[in-house]
C-alpha cells in the first residue's frame, strides 16, 4: 500500500510517498480503508520537530513514528476474530492520536475500541476527516475555560481550522463572539456566526477598552501579557498553543489575581467524537474547507499549512 513516509525532521519535501507492508488486523482491531485524512499544525510539528520538545517524544536524532496523519474517515475492510462493534462495510471517522498516527496512509489498522464512531449522513469523507481536530480541541478548551451563555469571548486567528471551529461551538453556547482575522477572511468568519469581526493588521484589539470574559489564542500569536488588560476582572486567557512565557505566568497567576491562564493540551477522546457527530448532524457547526489535495501533493498540501494563511481546514483525499 502507499504511505507518506518521513525519515528525518525537516520542510515538506522531507516526506515520500512509498509503499509499505499493508497491516493486518488483530483479534481487536479493524480495517480501514483510508478515504480521507487532513494536515494540522500538528502533523507539521511533528514533521519539523517544532518545538525541539517533540523529539524527546518521537526520536532525538530522527522520527520513530514515520507515517504522519491523526484524522481519518474511511470504510472497515476487515475485522478481527473478537470485534463486535463494527463490521465490514461500515464507514467510520476518528483519531489515531499521538501516539500511533499513521493516517496518511491508504489502509490503518485500529483497536476497536479506539477513538473511531460511524460517519454522520450527509457530510463527505473530507469534511469529516477534517473536523476532528479543530472541533475537538475547541470543545476541550471551552470547557475547561467554562464558557457560559453571554459570555463576550474573543477569537484571535478565527479563520484557521481551531479557530473558526472555536467561533461556531462558542455561538452554538449562547456566548456573544468577536473573531480576529485579516480583512480577506471578514465575510467568512461572519458566515461561521461571529457578531463582530476586528482586523488585527489595522485595529488593536487590546486598545479599545473592550472586556472579555474569555481571549481564546487559536495559533499562539498573543499572550496573557499582552491581552490581560481586556480581560474581565475574573477573566480567562485560554490558549491550544501557549508559549514558555504564558506558562510562567501560568504559575503565578494561579496564586495571584483572579485572571487566569487555562492552557495544555487537547486529547480525542470518544466522548467528543460523538458530540462533533452530533454537531455536525444537527447542523449546529459546519466544516470549512480552504483546500482538498490528492495523496500525491502531501508536500503542497504541508506548504499550504505551513504558511499560517490557511480557511479553515486543509483536507486528503484518497480517491
């Protein structure tokens, strides 16, 4: 079968499409056919070792896991002796997780009992490869942050595939959202439900007197330093992708004051698969799609992530 293969931390062109043992399924685990994935920040951190903390945990000198990819969509070819939950045929979505990647690749093989729940009807392999990982980190953060009904939440980088997803479930909780973006990405992140829409390269939102309950940083452009003026008195500086300096002040803010840092990292868990499922049958959230790429532009596709210029999600498609 054909898989992205990386040998060796680095720019997009360190990946390679070869062809590698198809897996077999055990007892527990399924099949799947891959039919879509998507790129995140988090595969090209990965690929670059981006922070340098990445190789403690994947390789100093070079990648122990060497087939990126966390989120798939696909259909279940095969079942081991002991499955009982699934069966061939059935269409599937989920997440591999850090652990185990391995997505971008034509066949996966996975425990039943993983992070993996049937696809929602009407939504394409693309879309629901795609909406994994911006919906489930924003679900993790606005609880943590306990975002609440009227609440004035600000969304700094609302365009990208976090953070047009933080817009949509925040809206979806009743709370009033200000997105942050480029002028060009106005129109879109209004479409995704913001009330209001700043421009961060003409307006400085940390000057106009305004108070929010919660700042939520999608990319890891700001700082609670930076932002902690336009916090309510018991506001909420919330980021997916915090700095050195935001966990120091992290610490101390934890003793001082009753503005906070609510930060870490997100995991995918069944219980969230099952509630973006739900979202998107209700049509309560939508998947933003910037860009649809074959297997064989891999490289492209991470240029286009890199950038930091991308709408929405960047989705691969395996047919």
């Amino acid at each position: 079968m054909k898989a992205v293969v990386y040998k060796e931390y680095g720019a997009p062109e360190v990946l390679k499409i070869q062809e590698v043992v198809k897996p077999t399924p055990k007892e527990n685990e399924v099949l799947i056919k891959v039919k879509a994935s998507t790129v995140t920040t988090g595969d090209t951190r990965f690929r670059k070792a981006d922070p340098f903390a990445i190789r403690f945990f994947n390789g100093i000198i070079k990648p122990k896991k060497q087939i990126l990819g966390m989120f798939f969509s696909g259909d279940i070819v095969a079942i081991g002796t002991k499955v009982t939950k699934f069966k061939i045929g059935d269409k599937i979505f989920g997440s591999t997780g850090m652990s185990i990647f391995n997505a971008w690749a034509e066949f996966i093989c996975i425990k039943e009992d993983a992070t993996i729940t049937s696809m929602p009807v009407k939504i394409t392999y693309e879309e629901v490869a795609s909406v994994i990982f911006g919906a489930s980190t924003a679900l993790h953060f606005l609880k943590k942050a306990n975002l609440k009904k009227g609440d004035n939440i600000l969304v700094y980088a609302a365009s990208g595939a976090v953070g047009s997803a933080v817009v949509q479930i925040a809206k979806y909780y009743g709370a009033n959202v200000t997105g942050v973006c480029s002028s060009k990405n106005f129109k879109f992140v209004k479409s995704l439900g913001a009330d209001k829409v700043i421009d961060y390269t003409t307006e400085d939102f940390t000057k106009n007197d305004v108070k929010y309950e919660i700042i939520y940083d999608s990319i890891g452009k700001i700082s609670y330093k930076k932002c902690k003026n336009s916090l309510t008195h018991s506001g909420l500086f919330v980021s997916n992708n915090a700095g050195l300096g935001d966990y120091l002040n992290l610490i101390w803010t934890s003793f001082l004051g009753k503005r906070k840092i609510v930060t870490g990292v997100s995991s995918d868990n069944l219980e969230k698969l099952t509630q973006i499922k739900k979202l998107l049958e209700t049509k309560k959230i939508t998947v933003p799609i910037d860009k649809t790429y074959p297997l064989d532009q891999i490289i492209q596709a991470n240029y286009h992530v890199d950038s930091g210029h991308k709408k929405g999600n960047i989705a691969i498609s395996f047919h």
